[in-house]
C-alpha cells in the first residue's frame, strides 16, 4: 500500500501539502472526541446508575486514576515512540507513513471498542482499562510520525509558520465539530445512542484520512548526515536533547503549561453546563460557547500571520500582550458563577472570545518555538531529531492532561456532585432497559428526571463555586505561568533565526563539496 515517494528543496508538493494538513481536521475530530467525551460516557453510562453511592465514587475514581496512571505512561511512551521511529526498519517505506497508517488503523479500532462495550458497573472499568491502554498506545504511534512531518516540510519559519496556522485552523475545525456537535447531539439522542454513533462516523473519517494521506503523501527527501545520525541514535539521546537545548527545554515546559491551563478548560466545562444551566439546557448553551471558541480561535489563526505580517509585531510582543489579556478574562469567567447564568450569558460568551482569541496565539507561538528549537539543536549540534523533539512534546502534553484528569476529579469529589452524575447515569440505565431501545422515550424519561437534579435551582452555590475555582482559576494559573516562563527563558527570535538557518545552510553547501571533491 505505502509508495515511498519524496521530494527535494523547500518546494512542497500541492497534494503533500493540502493532503496533509487538511487530514488533521479528521485527526482531531476522533482525538477530541475521545478526549473530551469518553470520561464523560463512562460518567453517565458505561458506570450505571448505582444504588450504593459510594460504589460508583469507588468506580469513577479507579477510571480516573486509570486515566492518570496512563496518561502519565504514555507520556513517558512517547520519547520510546519517538525513539522507534527514528531507528525504524520500515524506512523503505517512509518515515512516517508506517507509523501513521498502523497508528490509525489501531486507535480507530479501539474506540469503537471503547464505546460500543455491552457491560456496566466494575466490568466496565476492567474493559476500559485494557481497551483505554491500546487506544493510548496506537495513537501515540499516529501522533508523533504525524506530528513530526511537519517540521520536516521545510526548514524555513516562514514557510513553516504558514504551514503551522493553517493546520492549527483545520485542527480547530475538527475539533470544533466534536465539541458542538456531540452535546447537541446528546440532549436529543441521550448519551448512549449519540456517543455510540459519533464514535462511528469519527472513527471511519480518521481512518480513511490516514490511509489517503500515506498513499499520496511524499517525505521530504532525509539527508544523509540525518540519516546516519538516527542510526546511531540510543535511547538516552532523546533525553539528552532536552538537557542539553535550553530552547528545547524551554518549548517543553511550556507546552506542559499550556496545554495543561487549556485542557481543564475545555474538561471542566463539559460538567460545567449541566450544574449551572440544567440538563435539557446545556447542551444548547455548550453549542453557543464552542461557536464562540470556533469564532475566536479561528479569527486569531487568520490574524496571526497579520499582527506579524502587516502590523510588524515580534512572537514575544504578542506572547506579552496575549498573556495579560488571558489573565484577565479567566478573573472575569470566575466571577460570572454569582450571576444569573441564563441573563448574563452574553457577558460569558464575551469573556470566552477574549479568553479563546488570546490563547490561540500561545498555542501557535508555541508550536513555531518547537519547530525553531529543532533548528536551533541542528545548528548547535548537527543533529535535527524531529521525532525526539516532538515525542517529548507529546510527552509534555501527556503529564498536563494527567493534571487536568486530577482537577477534574476533585472539582466533583469536592463539591459533591459526582451525586448528581450517579443519579443520571442511573436514569439512563433505567429509560434504556424500561423502553427497549425507543430514543424518543429515553430521551424525555431522561431530561424529566435529570432536569430535576441540575442546573442553578438544584445544585448548591458553594458547590458551583468550588467547581468554578477549577473551572477558571486554576486553568488561569496555569496559562499565566506559561507566559512567564516563555518570556523569561525562550531566546530564539526571528533575527538569530534567519543566522542560524543560514549558517546551516552553509555547513550543508561545504559537507556536499567535500563528499564531491
């Protein structure tokens, strides 16, 4: 099936280019979904409602320590990944293409595993174990070959930037159809029939995106200098990179606190709707805030190449002013919990644009301080190591979802409204078996008893508060302290890094002479 097809020069293929940018919409799509949903289904289905409360804490904490404990492993499975990669035997057949065809074909089937599981209670919890492992795992392998094609396009920044803001756009989009999509679908369906089926459609446009993209995508032709580094590449190098490039070093922190602040957002709110807005409501209202997300992160991918363009602004001027901006617009999401939710719901959405607009730029600057520390490690020390960069960026993003896992759990835990997610998981249970398989019954037996339970009439104003501490303080934290530590140790601007590729450059132009002399 792979065709080991490349190309030479900076000269993107159209179809490599498009082909492999326009798959990351279907990518993120199946990625997000399981993210943001598949705690969520075991929450309200997969458990069952239980009439002994404390079995189900016992049951959705196991399920969150699972998460963590593998979430924290496949952090530290991505440098092994990236690791393989660059030793690979499969390189007649490419690169990466191996990697993200094998990766694709196994998470898709795990999530349909995950999500079409006949079983509840404790038996859930074991299958989810094992069927959450191999889905970690499969799309880790997808992740970095993925990811790492990037930086391996072109080694110019300003081709590359172009490249990083409109896969950033495509990641949005995908990820923005999971977000609105799925809760709409939801209210009208219930969990379980609307979970189900969107796991289908979004396993099925994953796959079939990977496999076009690896039968028609060309690899940039490697160097042969490249080449003969990752052969004699041991394990312990990936390592070495991020202790000996303080730029590396720096990009990977940050990535922990960004994505870290970033996923508790988008994590917590999903609950987040359902206590402050009722259950037949929230999932309207959650479908109002992801057009909002969609309209500010989109807005800020299409203006960025602008403010750096036409209006002349540096990385680290947009990175100050963006971080500031964030700061305040979580204080403000904060104190939005003593309002009426349904009357100031336009101040929230306000907020939300500022809050989203701005923190698009951290991600895109972030991801373009990856790309320039890969640079920056080749200028150094001769060595680009993509795929060992970009494993410890997966890695980093891996430790911050563990984090993320761990707020949310003790948001609920400690306002007492894993309670309310007990009960609902139970009327689910109960309108499935009671109406066999009719949704529209299951449906209304759902709301009416759910609505009973949720939103700002049923759920206490300290529990609200506790959660919204998690919801927006802790998240700003995290994003401020991302600011800073970018600002106060990432060094690379755009000047010494049209020197640096230069000057590689030039080492490439004497290394060809001296092969030919």
């Amino acid at each position: 099936m792979f065709i080991n097809k490349t190309f030479e020069g900076d000269n993107i293929p159209k179809a490599t280019k498009w082909l492999y940018l326009s798959s990351a919409m279907f990518r993120d799509l199946a990625y997000q979904f399981v993210s943001m949903f598949l705690l969520m289904f075991a929450q309200y289905c997969g458990l069952g409602g239980e009439s002994d409360y404390s079995q189900y804490l016992a049951m959705y904490g196991v399920i969150s320590l699972i998460i963590i404990i593998l979430r924290l492993w496949d952090g530290f499975n991505d440098p092994i990944m990236g690791f393989i990669l660059e030793k690979s035997k499969l390189r007649k057949f490419g690169k990466y293409r191996p990697w993200i065809f094998i990766g694709a074909v196994g998470s898709s089937i795990m999530t349909l595993l995950m999500f079409w599981l006949p079983v509840h209670g404790w038996a859930y919890v074991a299958c989810f174990a094992v069927f959450y492992f191999f889905w970690d795992l499969t799309y880790t392998m997808n992740d970095i070959a993925y990811w790492s094609v990037l930086p391996s396009l072109s080694h110019h920044e300003k081709v590359r930037s172009h490249l990083t803001t409109i896969i950033s756009i495509f990641v949005s989009i995908g990820a923005f159809a999971a977000g609105g999509i799925v809760p709409i679908l939801s209210s009208a369906l219930g969990y379980t029939v609307s979970y189900r089926a969107f796991s289908l459609i979004a396993s099925v446009l994953y796959l079939v995106s990977q496999v076009v993209l690896c039968v028609f995508m060309k690899e940039r032709k490697e160097d042969e200098s490249q080449i003969k580094a990752s052969e004699s590449m041991k394990m312990r190098d990936i390592f070495t990179v991020l202790g000996k490039n303080s730029q590396v070093r720096s990009s990977i922190i940050g990535v922990l606190l960004y994505y870290t602040g970033s996923s508790i957002l988008v994590t917590l709110g999903l609950n987040y709707f359902y206590f402050n807005f009722g259950y037949s409501d929230a999932g309207s209202y959650q479908f109002y805030f992801t057009i909002v997300y969609a309209a500010a992160t989109l807005l800020a991918q299409f203006s960025f190449q602008f403010i750096l363009n036409k209006l002349k602004w540096t990385l680290k001027k947009l990175m100050t002013i963006s971080g500031i901006v964030v700061g305040v617009g979580y204080l403000g999401l904060f104190f939005y919990v003593f309002l009426d939710p349904f009357a100031f719901f336009p101040l929230m959405a306000v907020l939300g644009f500022i809050v989203f607009y701005f923190q698009t730029f951290f991600q895109l600057i972030i991801y373009i301080n990856i790309q320039d520390s890969i640079e920056y490690n080749d200028y150094k020390f001769g060595e680009r190591r993509e795929s060992a960069v970009f494993s410890l960026r997966a890695l980093a993003a891996k430790l911050g979802n563990s984090i993320q896992q761990g707020v949310l759990y003790l948001a609920l835990l400690i306002g007492g409204l894993l309670a309310i997610s007990n009960q609902i998981s139970g009327f689910e249970q109960e309108a499935i078996v009671q109406f066999n398989g009719d949704v529209a019954q299951i449906s209304e037996y759902v709301k009416t008893h759910a609505d009973a339970i949720t939103g700002t009439a049923n759920v206490e104003l300290w529990q609200r508060v506790v959660y919204q501490v998690g919801f927006t303080i802790v998240p700003m934290l995290f994003m401020v302290g991302c600011f800073i530590f970018m600002g106060a140790t990432f060094r690379i601007n755009e000047k010494n890094h049209e020197e640096m590729v230069a000057e590689i450059e030039k080492r490439k132009v004497k290394n060809e002479e001296r092969v030919n002399e």
